[in-house]
C-alpha cells in the first residue's frame, strides 16, 4: 500500500483517523541508530507500525521492530510522544491519519538485520551519516531525540 506525507502542507487531505502507532530508537553497542528504508514511500526511518487491538503498546514495540528488521528489542523507556495534528498520513486506500507515534527507546537483545516485505533495507547507522539519507523531518526528529537522550520525553 503507498503511503504520502505530509508536513505543515496546507494542501494535505483532511485525516479520517487517528492510530495508536510506534517507533524504536535502537542502538548498537557502536551508537548506531537501527534504520528500516520503507517499502512504501523509500524513506529512511525508525522501525515502527500500529498497535494491535488486545496488544500492550510495549508488545507493538518488540513486534514490530522485529517484523521489520529481524532484531529483538526490549522497551527502555520513551524518546517522546509526537501527535503534529499538521502531520497527516494518507493511504491508497482513502485512510487519512493524523499523526500519533509515541517513540520508545530500546534495548537490543539479539538477531541479525533482515528485510520484511515493509523494508527493502535494514541498517546500523552513524550519527554522521544521517545527513544523506532521506529521513522525514518528523522522523529525523525523533532521531534527534532518541540521540539527545532528553531527561523528559517530548511531547508534542
């Protein structure tokens, strides 16, 4: 399914829903943030994806991040909670979200990168090479907060 962003985009569609959704800030024992590049839209960003209905947000976390990339994780604690109402979401289908991701840090257990049919790549990155890669803005947000190591989570 192909997925559009839009960022303080005046002529982005009106959203129809809102979802509970997640990202992982991981590290290596390097600081390598763990980065999926998308199926849907090629960019760059965090492993992550919807909360299951009967599923803990911490389980959508660890499910999801191994989905995507073949690495078990356990939930650390929380990077921040990002809910833009000026970040929406729209699909092929017609569904139109509003932005709601709460980013959680996490710590690595074990695995090894894997594509999933929702990431053509999984890599170990740098800090110094975020700047080539094509990351949304309120991806490489979350980034740069996960790196900040913020004594409070952001919320906004």
């Amino acid at each position: 399914m192909a997925r559009t962003e839009y960022f303080h985009d005046p002529d982005a569609p009106t959203p129809n829903r809102i979802v509970v959704a997640v990202t992982a800030f991981v590290l290596d024992q390097h600081g390598r943030v763990l980065l999926i590049r998308r199926s849907d839209n090629g960019l760059w960003a965090l492993p992550g994806g919807a909360q299951d209905v009967g599923e803990y947000v911490a389980e959508t976390v660890v499910r999801e991040t191994h989905e995507e990339t073949g690495i078990t994780v356990e939930v650390a604690g929380i990077v921040g909670i990002y809910s833009d109402p000026n970040h929406i979401i729209a699909y092929d289908d017609g569904e139109v979200r509003q932005q709601f991701s709460i980013c959680f840090r996490a710590r690595y257990l074990s695995g090894e990168t894997t594509p999933s049919s929702e990431s053509t790549h999984v890599a170990w990155i740098a800090a110094p090479e975020l700047d080539a890669l094509d990351i949304h803005a309120s991806m490489r947000l979350r980034i740069d907060h996960g790196y900040a190591n913020l004594d409070e989570p952001y919320i906004g």
